[in-house]
C-alpha cells in the first residue's frame, strides 16, 4: 500500500514519550545489532541509522562534496517530528553521516516541522529555504488533510560552515501563504537564478480546480515579489480529505532547464509526473509539450541538483510499503533512491540513466555476451548457471529482443523478482513487473534494455532509458539469487551482464 507522506503514524505523544526516555545503552545496543542483521535493510541505498526517513531536501554540491539533507525522525519509524539529517559524500553512492541540520524551534513558525525545501549557493553561502509548519486554527492553515491543521510557511537559514554542519535560521518566515479560502498547501520551494534575480516555486492547489506552481521573485532571497502560477494541472474530479490525493495540490515540484527545454516535476494522486516543454521568458510561464510518470513504483518526494559535472541528478524517496506494524518493529522506514542523471529524449520526452558512480560498487561479474543463433541454449544454460547474487545485493543489464521476452530472479523458494515484455498492439507493449504492467512504445526493431539494481527489499529498474520501476520485496532470502529464462526467453536475450556489489558500510548502517 502507499504511505501518505504528511499522515502521522503514531501520534504526537508517542514520539514526545520516545524523545524524554532516552533507549537504554543497552537497548540500544540490541536495535543496533538487530538493524546490522536484517536482510531486509539496504545496504547500497542512503538511509539513516534508525527511524523514520522522507523526503529528499536541499542536495547541494558544496566545496568538492556532495551533501544530502532529508525528511528524519529522530525518534521512532514513523512519520512526525520532521527535521533535516544530514549526511555527506565524495561521490554520490558513499556516505557519511553528520549531526542534524535543522531541528523545530519551540515557539517558532516551524514548531511542529522542518519541511522539505532547497539549498543553494547565494553569494558564496550555503541557504536553505524549507517549510516551517507549526498547528494552527483551521481557517489559518494552509494542510488539512483530516489529521492535521498545520500553516505553512517558508524559512531560511545559512551555514558559514565549510562542513555545512551548524546553520543560523532567520527568527521570521520571509514568505505567507496567500490569503486564499480555495488554498489546499503552501509547501516544498525550489530556487532558481536568472541574472539578479532569484525565483522561488512554491507546491500548492486550489480545491476543486487542480494542483499549481506557485512563482515568486527577489533580489537578496529575503524579500520576495508574488508573479503568478508558474504552471497549473487539472483536479482530478475525485473528492478527497487530502487534496493531494485528488490532483488538488501538487507536492514536491521542481523546475530546471534541460536539454533545450525545460523541465517540470512534481507529485499528486499517486504518482510522480514529469513535463517538459518550453518556458516564456517574458510571461514567465510554462507551457508543457511532453508528459508522463516518473517512476510507476515505490517512488516519491523527487527532488534535482547539478553534480560536480553540470550533470542533472535526480533523488527520490523510496517508502516502506509494508504495514506500519512491520517497519515500526523493524526499527527503520524509508530509503534514498540511488542517483539517476537526467536528459533529454530525441523525441522531447524526459530520459534517465542511473549513475555510472554506482559503477564503484562492483565486485565479482558475470558477463554474456551477445551470442549467433547457432550456439546451443545449454552453453548459455550453464553460463547462466553462474550467476549467483549472494545478500540480495547486485546489478544485472541485459538486452532483449522484442515482441516478447521475460526474465525471472528466484532462490531456493521460487521467483523473488520477474519482469516480462510482450506486445499489446502494433506501436504499444505492455511492460509487467512483479504484476504491475504500463506501456511502452514501440521502436520498429527495437532491442529493449532492462537495467536492474536490487539490494535487500528494493528493486530499481530502467528500461530503455525511459521507464522506471522502483519495488519493495520483504520476503527473506534463501540462498542466492539466481536468473531463471525459458527457452524462448533465451531465444531472445541479446547479452547479459551481472555484478556482485559491495556493500557501502560493513552493518547496513550507513555510517
């Protein structure tokens, strides 16, 4: 099932209770060695050392390292109590962890939450915008999502450190919400320059009418000029208490020149969308050309940034999909998803590739390489044979042959992970991944390519470049994965490789 992003899952209470009672060492010290020994928690993935973790916020390329901020609960695995974590790499896929950056004021407009927001570099120092939330009266709040009545605001704060490690925020918000009855969220900024100007988006919604981009402008990132929307989308016609559920507001957008277009993200009624198409530089408008889902699995919360090479980078959440239950026991909630860098299509429509950083955890590989029709199936039966991925921690590419194809991971106990290929009309094939299918268009002769990257319970796969599916598996593994192909699937494979990956901390800690 799908966790909402702003629904408590345990109740203030709880978390207060967890926050006056500090564990014992020695409790502790068993969650450690329970978190350390669970098969289910990634070991490639960024996430925290325990609890709850959410949204992507402010990545920034600082100083010759890569900084990552996010949504964290300091004090159980569920969702509350948001403040920023905050951890840091050389290289995008190896981290460190550092103290929390930004934590709720008592008495201030982000009593109940640091949000999520941006970073940037303005003037040579380090700024984050964010949303503070703090409880208000239901006609000044801005989320009302049937759980909670919170106003929204955004903050700033800065950092002289070179580590990034302590920031000063601003005592005032610099922006309100719009004095608006029809407002359903006021949340999320992203920042871009142009000469000297800074422009900030905001997600927002009006109900009944659909989610929007709320633009404004400054000179200094402390005073801002309300513009317009930016761009707007259509309500979906479904009621709903949450209005992100229903397209009435749009979370999590992000905006940025690529490609000779630009690029619009954002998240609602389930699903991350992407749009390309052009801005006016006069109206300052954006008029989308392309569209279509970012990801059509566990995937949400995206969010961009330049790497050290100019390239687009892009982050997502990738939530627990199991009861609450489960991953309240199990200690830990959430995951980064591993960086994918973004481009553009030949035909306009958004392209993505994971990172060839990822290239650094390679061990032991398996290659098969494209093979004649006249070589026997048990040749590449038995080369096939010797892909083994021990800890449910590898990466396979391969490249089939359309129309039809399948391919299957499995262990002792049966298939763990399956995808299959087959046609659905002439121009159109239907894409089915542990049971969930979409479309895929259809390139006359196209070879199709899967890239796959599996740790522990998540699954990240691209195919084509184009198609993404991000998927959580909680069942146990029994001895190593293996690929399982048909005859006929063998007919059609067009080369194979695999890799064994190193884990990114010895006790799936991250630390």
């Amino acid at each position: 099932m799908r966790r909402k992003r702003r629904e408590f899952l345990r109740t203030i209470g709880a978390a207060g209770l967890c926050a006056s009672f500090p564990l014992a060492s020695w409790q502790a010290e068993t969650l450690q060695q329970r978190l350390a020994a669970d098969p289910l928690r990634p070991q490639l993935h960024l996430l925290p050392a325990q609890n709850w973790m959410n949204d992507p916020n402010g990545p920034i390329y600082w100083k010759g390292r890569y900084h990552m901020f996010f949504q964290y609960n300091p004090h159980a695995a569920v969702w509350g109590d948001m403040h920023w974590a905050h951890a840091v790499s050389p290289d995008m896929i190896h981290w460190r962890h550092l103290p929390v950056a930004l934590a709720p004021t008592p008495g201030r407009d982000d009593a109940d939450g640091c949000f999520t927001g941006s970073a940037v570099n303005h003037r040579g120092t380090a700024t984050v915008i964010y949303t503070g939330v703090k409880a208000a009266t239901s006609d000044r709040a801005t989320l009302r999502d049937g759980a909670h009545n919170f106003r929204e605001v955004q903050c700033l704060a800065t950092s002289s450190d070179p580590e990034l490690r302590t920031w000063r925020k601003r005592e005032r918000p610099i922006l309100q919400p719009p004095e608006d009855p029809l407002l359903t969220g006021f949340r999320d900024p992203f920042l871009w320059q142009d000469g000297p100007h800074w422009y900030l988006g905001v997600g927002s919604g009006q109900r009944s009418q659909g989610g929007r981009v709320l633009l404004y402008r400054s000179l200094n990132l402390r005073d801002w000029e309300y513009l317009h929307p930016l761009a707007s989308g259509d309500w979906t016609g479904r009621d709903s208490v949450n209005p992100v559920d229903s397209g009435e507001m749009w979370e999590c957008p992000d905006f940025f020149p690529l490609g000779g277009k630009h690029v619009l993200l954002y998240a609602t009624a389930g699903q991350v969308v992407w749009e390309t198409g052009e801005l006016d530089p006069k109206e300052l408008v954006f008029h989308p050309q392309k569209r279509g889902v970012l990801d059509h699995g566990a995937y949400y919360a995206q969010k961009t940034q330049l790497d050290a090479k100019g390239n687009r980078i892009l982050w997502g959440w990738i939530p627990e999909t199991r009861p609450e239950a489960e991953f309240s026991a199990a200690g830990w909630a959430g995951c980064m998803a591993l960086p994918r860098v973004l481009s553009l299509g030949a035909d306009g429509s958004l392209a993505m590739l994971f990172a060839p950083e990822i290239r650094s955890l390679r061990a032991k590989s398996c290659i098969i390489p494209p093979f004649e029709s006249h070589v026997p199936s048990a040749l590449v039966t038995r080369a096939l044979q010797d892909v083994r991925i021990q800890n449910l921690s590898g990466e396979f590419r391969l490249n089939t042959k359309y129309p039809r194809s399948s391919v299957t991971l499995q262990d002792r106990s049966g298939p763990w992970w399956s995808a299959t290929l087959e046609p659905k009309d002439t121009s159109t094939a239907k894409l089915s991944v542990n049971g969930k299918t979409v479309d895929v268009p259809i390139v006359h002769q196209q070879e199709f390519s899967v890239h796959l990257l599996l740790d522990a319970s998540v699954v990240e796969l691209i195919c084509n470049g184009k198609h993404a599916f991000t998927t959580r598996i909680y069942r146990k593994p029994d001895g190593p994965l293996r690929i399982s192909l048909s005859d006929s699937d063998l007919a059609q494979l067009d080369g194979l490789e695999a890799w064994q990956l190193r884990p990114i901390s010895p006790d799936r800690l991250t630390s």
